[in-house]
C-alpha cells in the first residue's frame, strides 16, 4: 500500500507524539515507584511476609520504556532527516516553506499565515500544491 503526501508528512509529528506520551508516562511510573501508599489502619494488623516493593516492581517496566522511548526518538531522528530531505525537492519555495513550518515545527496555520504574510486560504493552497509535489517525489 502507498502512502500518500500528508500521511507521509505527519510522520514525523505522531512520533513526537509518541516519545511525548512515553516519556509522561515514565514521569507517572517513576513518581508511583517512589511513593508511599496510604495505610489502612481499618484492617486487622497482619505481618506476612511480603512486603510490597513498588520500586523493585517498577525497575523492569520502567528501563522498558527508557529503551523504547530511546528507540523511538533514534526513528524520529532518521524520519525527520528523511522528510527534510524530501521537503527539500519541492521546487516552489513557498510551498517548501509552508510544508517545513507545519510538517517539521508542527506551527498552527494562522501561525503559518501570519510568518509569510499571507491568509490561511492562501496557505492552504500553497499547501495543496506542496502536497501534490510530494506525492510525485515518493
């Protein structure tokens, strides 16, 4: 199955979204592990003899997603390079412009409008020209 431009492009945004949520979820992992749980000093004093170990529990899940979150940011790194590149081939630099402002610096399309002083119809149709450029080169 082919991709097509857009697809192609948001790429490299929903792998920043990725090793954003992974790296929130490492920050709540490494914040549980370390806590102290409230006691329940409603229940009937007990001694058994397992004791719970939130941070010995935690280790193993949380050096998992250290190296995903470290995969992830290898593959955003090559994945950007290989956009740019591909963006770098759109001949017409307005559209390059516009594709490395929204694909590359995730910027919002008034904020895109306003960096070329333009509208954002505009943009948008200098976006759509970009888009079919490249869906040629890939």
């Amino acid at each position: 199955m082919t991709m097509n431009a857009k697809n192609y492009l948001q790429q490299v945004f929903f792998l920043n979204q990725r090793i954003n949520d992974s790296l929130q979820d490492l920050k709540e992992l490494r914040a549980k592990a370390v806590s102290i749980g409230s006691i329940d000093t409603t229940k009937e004093k007990v001694q058994s003899g397992k004791l719970s170990d939130n941070v010995g529990n935690s280790i193993p899940i949380i050096v998992d997603l250290d190296a995903e979150i470290n995969a992830n940011i290898e593959e955003y790194r090559i994945k950007k390079r290989e956009i740019e590149a591909t963006i770098d081939k759109v001949t017409d630099c307005k559209a390059r412009a516009v594709l490395f402002k929204r694909y590359i610096h995730f910027h919002e399309w008034v904020d895109i409008a306003d960096s070329l002083s333009k509208t954002v119809h505009r943009i948008y149709q200098i976006h759509r020209a970009g888009l079919n450029e490249i869906g040629k080169i890939i």
